[in-house]
C-alpha cells in the first residue's frame, strides 16, 4: 500500500495523502481519525513507514470488529481493504449483467412484504422509514450505516424495493457473522440497476466522482436521530 500514497519515495506519508487514502477503506471518518491520532505518535502530521504500517493495522482491526487501540494490535486479523477503482466488485459491467442476483427469489418475496408494509411513497422509502428495521436488528451503528451505504445504489437517500432487497439481504448476511462488503459486490447489484457494456468484456473504469459521491453522506448519517437523511 505504501507505494500509493508515498509517491515521492521519501518513506513518510502526509496526513493530506494518507487521508485520501484511509477513507477508501469505509471507515467513518470518527474511527480514521482515532488511527490516525494513534499512529501520528509524535503529532507532526507525517507518518513514517513504521507508524504508516501501525494504520493500516488498525484500519484492519476496525474493519474486522475489533477496538481501534494499540492493544489490538497483536491480534490475528486478515489485511485491511480498501476499493479501488480497479478492484473487480466495484464493475457494475464485465458479465455481471449475467450475473444471477445473489438475493433469492424466496427471500424478494419477504423482502418486499416488509418494504410494502412500511407504506413507500412512489416506490420509495425514505431513510425514516428504513431506520427502524435497521435498528431492529441490534446491529452495531457503523455497520447500519454501511449497509445503507451498499444499499442506497443510486445515492437519492431513498430505497426502491430492489434496493431495500440489498439493505435486507446485507443486514440477515451481518446477523449470520457475516462480514459486511466495503463495496457492493457485482453479484448483488440488482439487475434492473446493471449498466450494459459498451464493449463486451471490456474493463470499464468507475469514474472517481462517483466515488466522492459516494463519501458526501455520512455513514451513519441515516442513523443520527436528530439529522435528516438529506442532509
């Protein structure tokens, strides 16, 4: 990972690039900052190669559940992740068109019963809606926020009933221990939000603006009582 943000070689990495680059892996910005405080020891901004290694341990262990502290350092964890414009699961093309839906037909089916039941205004349910059930999971906050990030596909703050299948499929997936994705897997994709290839079998790159789009709403922002999900 070092390469990507010490462009100029000099083993140290700026709080400027190491910013840009730590929010790739979708941690709230609450959390980035508290590695960031661990890992900057002497508070100059600047991260040495050492200190840059401590941060990308921690971004492992917050992704992975565990405390954002120095103790946990030592703990087995996998190796953090981050999207990238080129990392397969954020193509909504290559075949994924093809791709059948990872949400069961049996499963749309209940899906769609709750999403009726909670009265969506022209097929849509507002972020006040949606929160109570994701609340009603007793899911931690972060992951919540997740969740309506990876569900919330075209970033109008509203699910559709696709979408609200994504939210719910997520949410039984997290139930289960299962690790919420940092981005949404092309299998998950709903086919009716699927963009067809230009080129068959052509690599598309995602344009970087729909990635800051993509950071503009808060994580948990669906989950802050007193903001609205406009906002």
């Amino acid at each position: 990972f070092l390469p990507q943000v010490d462009s100029a070689n000099a083993g140290r990495v700026l709080a400027s690039d190491a910013a840009v680059f730590l929010k790739k892996s979708g941690l709230t910005d609450l959390v980035l900052g508290k590695i960031w405080d661990l890992a900057d020891t002497d508070g100059k901004g600047i991260l040495n190669k050492q200190e840059f290694f401590v941060a990308l341990r921690l971004v492992a262990c917050a992704q992975n559940g565990l405390d954002v502290s120095l103790s946990s350092l030592n703990l087995p964890v996998p190796p953090p992740r981050f999207t990238d414009t080129s990392s397969p699961l954020l193509l909504s093309g290559t075949a994924s068109s093809d791709l059948p839906w990872a949400v069961k037909l049996e499963d749309k089916v209940k899906y769609d019963a709750i999403f009726d039941s909670l009265n969506p205004v022209n097929g849509l349910l507002s972020g006040d809606k949606v929160k109570p059930v994701l609340l009603n999971s007793k899911l931690p906050v972060d992951i919540l926020g997740r969740v309506w990030e990876l569900s919330d596909i075209d970033r109008d703050g509203m699910l559709d009933r696709d979408e609200f299948a994504v939210a719910m499929f997520l949410v039984y997936c997290a139930l289960e221990k299962e690790p919420v994705p940092m981005s949404l897997p092309a299998a998950l994709v709903p086919p009716s939000k699927r963009k067809p290839l230009s080129v068959p079998g052509a690599m598309p790159l995602i344009p970087s603006s729909t990635k800051e789009s993509h950071q503009s709403l808060p994580p948990v922002g669906i989950l802050a009582a007193k903001t609205p999900l406009a906002q």
